[in-house]
C-alpha cells in the first residue's frame, strides 16, 4: 500500500541485537526442529521470515509491533502476536502440520 503523504505509521524495526536473539534462539534448537531457518528482509530489516519444514508450511513473516511481534501465515496474514522472543518459538510450533511428516 503506498502512502505518499506519509499518514500510515511505521512498524518498528527489529534491532540488530533483536536479530542476534532470533539467531541464538534458533541455533538452540535440537536438530530435526520444525523451524528450519530465518531470513532478514531490509537493512535495518522490517521483516524476518521464518522457515518451517515443508509439513509444517514453508514460511512466515515475522513484523515487530509496538508491544512485540507479529507473525503471519503463509499469505502473509496475521494469525499470532508474541511479546517476547521465547513467545514466538511457542507461536511457530503451534502452527498445525499440513502434510505428515514423512513428506519433509
């Protein structure tokens, strides 16, 4: 959506040391974990998209709001809001599977 007049507000940005959260609370993860990856969009980024095995869908964007972050489905549509980091672990395995495992 454009917004040549400058109305709409910004999202916040995630921080570097945000992202380096995000990086470490992957890298926790035992191997064979349904988040499979992450990926920054913009410098400073606007968006970290995250990556599940293909039963578990593919990808999701992840925002920062004013009061944590916004994670959305696979078209991009809102469906889970974490306040914390540890939170948005908790929001990506909840998403249900859409295949069964073997499928990965």
């Amino acid at each position: 959506m454009s917004d040549p007049e400058g109305i709409l507000p910004l999202m916040p940005r995630f921080s570097s040391e945000e992202i380096d959260q995000i990086d470490q609370l992957w890298r926790s993860l035992p191997a064979g974990h349904m988040w499979t990856g992450w990926a920054t969009v913009g410098h400073p980024p606007d968006t970290v998209w995250i990556y599940r095995s293909r039963a578990h869908w593919r990808r999701f964007p992840l925002t920062r709001t004013k009061t944590g972050y916004a994670l959305g489905d696979d078209q991009g549509r809102l469906f889970r809001e974490a306040a914390t980091l540890e939170d948005l672990l908790k929001a990506v395995e909840a998403v249900p599977q859409l295949r069964v495992a073997d499928q990965d």
